[in-house]
C-alpha cells in the first residue's frame, strides 16, 4: 500500500490497486494531522461535537432498501419499511456536527453526495486507524467512555478487570459504559435517545470523550447527545467490536489489531457482524 495511506502502529490488511496509487488522496497525513490537533482543542476548550459516520449499510437504511444490515429483522430494525417513517434519521445524519465517510473504499462518496450533496466530510478513516492504534486511548486516558450494544459493552467491562488487557489498551479503565439494546434500537427512536439521556446524566463528570459503535440508530441518536451532555462522541463503528475482543481483521485498519478473548465467557448470544474466525490469525486467551 501507497505509504501516504499509512496510519502508524495500525496496518491496512487491503492491498488494492487504488490504494498503490498517489493522487487518491494526496493530503491523506496532513489531514489526519489536523483531525488529531482538532480532537485535542475541542477537548482542552471543552467544547462537545457529534462526529457521524456514513457507510453503504447507512445508504441502504436511508434509502429505506433491505440489504444488508438494512434489512428489516436483521440488526437494527423490526419494523417493515412501509410502516416506518425514515425522516428523523435522514434529517437527523445531516444534524451532526461532522460528518466521515470511507476515503479509500470506492462508491461511498459517491453514495453520501446522492443523499447530502455537497456535503463536506471527513475520512472514518482516520476515527478507524486512532482507534486500532490506540492513540485514544493514550491521549484522552481518563477520559474516555464507550457507547454500544449493552452485551458487547458487558464483554469489554469483564475484559478491563484483566491487567493483561489494560497493557494492551495502554489504559485502566473506561470512565463509562452507555448501552443500548443488541437489535431494533431504531424501532423506538424516543426510548433509545432516552435510554442514553438517562444514563449520560448520570456519567462521570471526568468522561469527555466518547467511542461509539451503535449502527444505523446513530442518524437519528448521536446529534442530540451533545446537548444532552456536553463531549465528544467519536463514531469508532466496529472498533468497538475490536475493544471486545470480536472484530474481524479484514476490517480497515485492524490488520495487527489483536482479539483479546476470555476462555469462559459465553459469546453465544452476541451479533458477530461479519466476525469470521478462520481468518483471525492474532487471538489471545485470557
């Protein structure tokens, strides 16, 4: 892979030939520079924000098409699309404070302008890479929570009572864990919103930075969270899963990322995405 598209200390497994190339994106480091400074100003300012991911799963949910994780009965909805009004999630998305969508995989771009033309974006990318590297963890220690399906969540509370872990992590604890259900958290968008509302009011004051993995629901959640409580909520997407020990390494950026897995903890009832586990070469047991 071109070396312009290198995140230090968080590998790119993909070796596509769009990838070899230079003009893709020439500014590739400098603007993962900037979002870096970015994050820690917002930070030391304590001034809140909302960052959004958009992927070919979102397009499919906002375009109210049952493919993939869209599918009603699948992940994040129960309810037939002809029943549901899409509306507080397609004006929701555009509500964020920022929005990422994937660089270097061709066709979301182009997706995200047929939704939101013209829409200024930043690469999920780089959210992708400072999560596999850690580089969260290591800045903010102290300050950080996690907001994500309530059994992935239970999983990284037991895995944080390992001190193997925390060397891993390069930290001791997460501040907070904000949960919302596994599946169909788009059903009732009001009662997840305030699920979250009750929870984040009742945080850690020292929490300021949020990674949050929690699917399609985001488009019409994540906006209202930073007046709800003031702090950064990063879309870390399936980093979450990697936090838990379950992501599948053709992920981008999750090439050297290691599964941290507990030998008698029963996985059995959680939503493995696209976890494959022949192909995870790197799992530990703990």
């Amino acid at each position: 892979m071109n070396n312009n598209y290198i995140i230090e200390g968080a590998r790119h497994n993909l070796n596509k030939q769009f990838l070899n190339g230079s003009l893709t994106y020439p500014t590739f480091q400098e603007d993962l520079n900037n979002l870096k400074n970015q994050i820690i100003k917002l930070e030391k300012d304590k001034k809140g924000g909302s960052f959004v991911h958009f992927g070919d799963g979102d397009y499919f949910f906002l375009k109210k098409q049952p493919v993939g994780s869209a599918t009603p009965g699948k992940r994040a909805l129960s309810i037939p699309y002809n029943k549901f009004d899409i509306t507080p999630f397609r004006e929701g998305w555009l509500k964020a404070d920022y929005h990422c969508v994937e660089y270097l995989e061709p066709g979301n771009k182009d997706k995200l302008h047929e939704l939101y033309p013209g829409q200024k974006t930043i690469p999920t990318e780089f959210l992708y890479g400072l999560t596999m590297n850690k580089w969260f963890f290591q800045q903010f220690k102290g300050k950080i929570g996690l907001l994500g399906a309530g059994d992935k969540l239970d999983i990284i509370k037991e895995l944080m009572s390992y001190k193997e872990y925390q060397e891993y992590l390069g930290l001791e604890y997460f501040n907070d864990y904000i949960k919302i259900p596994q599946k169909f958290a788009c059903d009732n968008l009001d009662n997840t919103i305030n699920m979250v509302k009750e929870q984040l009011e009742n945080s850690s004051p020292e929490t300021f930075i949020y990674l949050y993995g929690v699917g399609h629901v985001k488009s019409g959640l994540i906006h209202h969270l930073p007046k709800i409580k003031n702090a950064i909520y990063l879309d870390i997407g399936a980093g979450i899963d990697g936090i838990a020990g379950i992501l599948d390494q053709d992920r981008p950026y999750a090439c050297d990322w290691i599964n941290h897995r507990m030998k008698t903890y029963n996985y059995g009832n959680i939503d493995l995405l696209h976890y494959n586990q022949i192909k995870d070469k790197k799992l530990i047991y703990i």
